[in-house]
C-alpha cells in the first residue's frame, strides 16, 4: 500500500510539473487544478485510506498475536487484566523499550476519523521553486486555506505512523526474545 500511495503521488507530481503554467495561472486565481486522469486522485485517496485502514488492522492483528503467544507460549497473560487492555500493555512494553509510540494513537484517532466520520480529498501545498514542490495533504473538510483543516493530514504524518510502525516490530522481537529466554531459564531451574 505505501508504494502504491508513493507511485500515485509521483504520477500526480510528474503531471503538476510538466504543466507548470497551468499551476502557475491556478495559484494566482486561486483556483482548484483539475488532473487530466482525475482517476489518479482518487485511487490516490483510496490509497491513503487502505494504508490506515490496514495499519491499524496489522497493528490490531499483532496484539491479537502478542496475547495468544504469551498465554499459549509462555504461559502468562500479556498484562495484568488483558484482553480489552492488551493494547495498552503492548504500547507499555514498547515504550519500556525505547520505542517511540505516539504513531499508535495518532493512527487510531486517523483511522476512527477517516474510516467513521468523514470523508477525505487529496491537495497540494504547492512551494515555488525550479522544480515546484508539491506536499500531499488530505484534507477532511472544506476550507480556502489548507491550514484552517485542522485535522488534515500530511505524507510527513503518515511516514512517521509507518516509520514507527516498522520499527516497533524489532522492539518487538527483542521483547519476546527476552521473554523466551526468561521462560527457558525458569524451566531450566
């Protein structure tokens, strides 16, 4: 999903460089760019929608396995109370580890948002320069100016989500590492 967002994105780029004066006499009439493939924006939502929609369902799915692994592996509940709560233990031990998890929350409030409430579009703030610099940003709401959304969301947000994401897994294996090897040595005694 995070190539395909990529791949749309650099489709979209290409075509807002390659009609530069057309940006150009949009952004001083402040008028809306219209894609000449405006199927390519919206795949390109569709993207960023199944990127959160699956994260947090893999996220989800992992503290499902986390559970199960400690109570049919080790032979120990995740936390104390888990269950409804071994989401927080996970996010506990993750952050024991040094592992940075506000990723977590902000993509389960994106997510509830999205998913729940309300509906997105893709825009660009648009940097000037040789060549222009285009930053994806979706919107949820009607606004003249990107910044009055204040729950837009930018590719920055959703790289660090999926930066921390990724590295929360090798937190991860050395959490159940030493776990194994704290049962084994148990067991041994």
């Amino acid at each position: 999903i995070v190539r395909r967002v990529d791949s749309r994105l650099n489709e979209i780029g290409k075509v807002l460089q390659s009609d530069r004066s057309e940006v150009e006499a949009c952004l001083q009439s402040r008028a809306v760019y219209r894609l000449p493939d405006r199927d390519v924006a919206h795949e390109a939502v569709v993207d960023f929608d199944s990127f959160f929609f699956e994260s947090k369902s893999a996220y989800e799915i992992t503290v499902s396995f986390l559970e199960r692994f400690f109570s049919l592996i080790l032979g120990k509940p995740l936390g104390p109370g888990s269950g409804k709560d071994a989401g927080r233990h996970v996010e506990e031990a993750l952050r024991n580890r040094g592992a940075q998890t506000r990723w977590i929350d902000e993509m389960r409030k994106k997510r509830n948002l999205l998913i729940h409430e309300r509906a997105t579009w893709l825009a660009f703030e648009v940097t000037e320069g040789d060549p222009f610099r285009f930053d994806p940003v979706l919107l949820t709401k009607s606004v003249e100016r990107i910044e009055d959304d204040p729950d837009r969301l930018s590719i920055e947000q959703c790289r660090s989500i999926w930066q921390g994401f990724v590295s929360s897994y090798e937190h991860i294996e050395a959490w159940l590492k030493e776990e194994v090897a704290t049962a084994n040595n148990v067991r041994a005694e």
